[in-house]
C-alpha cells in the first residue's frame, strides 16, 4: 500500500468536513466552527413598537385625542371629550339636572327652562337700584342661557318687600328691574326684553319676617309667550 503524504492527508479531511457541511444544513455551529466554516448570525430578537402615547390618560391615543389635556378621572366620548350624556348641550360634569329630555331648553346648569328664570343672589343696594358685586355671577349665567335661546321675549320683573309706601315700591321695584335688563343686554343677550316694577303687589312668601321679606325683594325673567 502506497503511504499518504501530509499533504494528502489534509487535503481529504478538507474535503470530508465540505461534505458533512453539504449533508448537514443543521449542523451544530460549534461543529462548522470546527470544520473551518463561520458560526451562523444568531436571529435579532423582535422587538414590540412603542404603545401609543396617550398623554392626558383618558384612554383615547393622541392622535386620536380631540380634547387633550382632559382632567383625571374624567369619563369621555371616544374622542377624548367629556361626555354630554343627554345632549343637552351641558357636559356631564356641570350638570345639575341629567337626564333632561331631549330638545327642552335648559339653563347653564343643564335644567330645564319652563316659564321664568329665577335669579336668586341678585341684590341691590338698600332702597336703591344698584347691584352689589355678588349679583353678577348670576346674571353672566343668566346671559348664557339668554344667548342660547335669542328668540325667547322676555319680561324682568322687579319685586319689593312691604315697607314703604306702594308708590315708592313700585319706582323702586322699576328701576330695579331696568337695571337688571341694561345689564343683560351690556352683556349680550340681544333678547327682546320689557322691564315691569310690581312693587309688593306678588309676593312669593309673608312680609312677617326678614328672611320673608328678602324673598319677596327680587327680580326674575318671565318668558311671555311667542
């Protein structure tokens, strides 16, 4: 037998190892590695894409968001606004009267506007007609309620307690009720409005005693019919 040179030797572990790599498509890396190939390229791990940023947390995503930057906790439509459950054009969190029915109007409270709109806190000057400070947050409410319904024609009647003379009364109770409607309309409100003094004449309530008689001192919108 003829001996092998080195070089033969090499030559046909060289082609052996070739020939286990052709046979074996999954052979061990280490084993390529050994047999003189390059290890296989591990696969990148999948990474999962960013959630969505919703940076108000009202469960609606920022690019969807209509009303960004909507209060914790606040319950809101499926474009990120708070909710109006009864469509009457007061949301859920200022409404003091939910569930109106469908197409009554409603004062800015989301309470429905029958027949007058009442105007507590309204006060005046002692026997004079003008308003003191805390009579304005009310009628800036009444305002908005006015502007929402411009055809509405409207009476502000003035009212007085008992004391002093009926003449008297009712020039006060005028001029009281002709304030409040220069207000409303300095404020907006493009109704159709008649002031009226009624004086003591409609009391809502006995004139005996002070809490009685500062009832009976008002002034309220009466909505005449159309």
């Amino acid at each position: 037998m003829m001996s092998m040179t080195m070089g033969s030797i090499l030559l046909l572990s060289a082609i052996a190892g070739c020939a286990l790599v052709a046979s074996n498509a999954h052979a061990s890396p280490w084993l390529l590695l050994g047999l003189g190939g390059q290890q296989a390229a591990a696969e990148p791990t999948p990474v999962a894409p960013p959630a969505p940023a919703d940076s108000d947390g009202d469960g609606v995503r920022d690019t969807k968001d209509r009303c960004p930057g909507t209060p914790a906790d606040t319950k809101v439509d499926v474009y990120g606004c708070k909710l109006d459950s009864d469509s009457d054009g007061v949301l859920d969190s200022d409404d003091h009267c939910p569930n109106t029915a469908p197409g009554v109007r409603v004062d800015t409270r989301g309470c429905e506007v029958k027949d007058e709109i009442r105007l507590p806190g309204v006060v005046f000057a002692t026997d004079m007609a003008d308003l003191l400070p805390e009579s304005f947050p009310v009628l800036n409410d009444a305002i908005a309620t006015l502007k929402k319904y411009p055809e509405l024609n409207i009476e502000v009647a003035g009212h007085t307690d008992n004391r002093g003379s009926d003449a008297h009364n009712r020039k006060l109770s005028q001029r009281r009720a002709d304030t409040v409607a220069k207000y409303l309309r300095d404020g907006g409100a493009t109704n159709d409005f008649k002031a009226v003094g009624y004086g003591a004449a409609q009391p809502v309530t006995d004139n005996n005693t002070e809490l009685g008689r500062q009832q009976n001192r008002r002034v309220v919108l009466k909505i005449l019919e159309q």
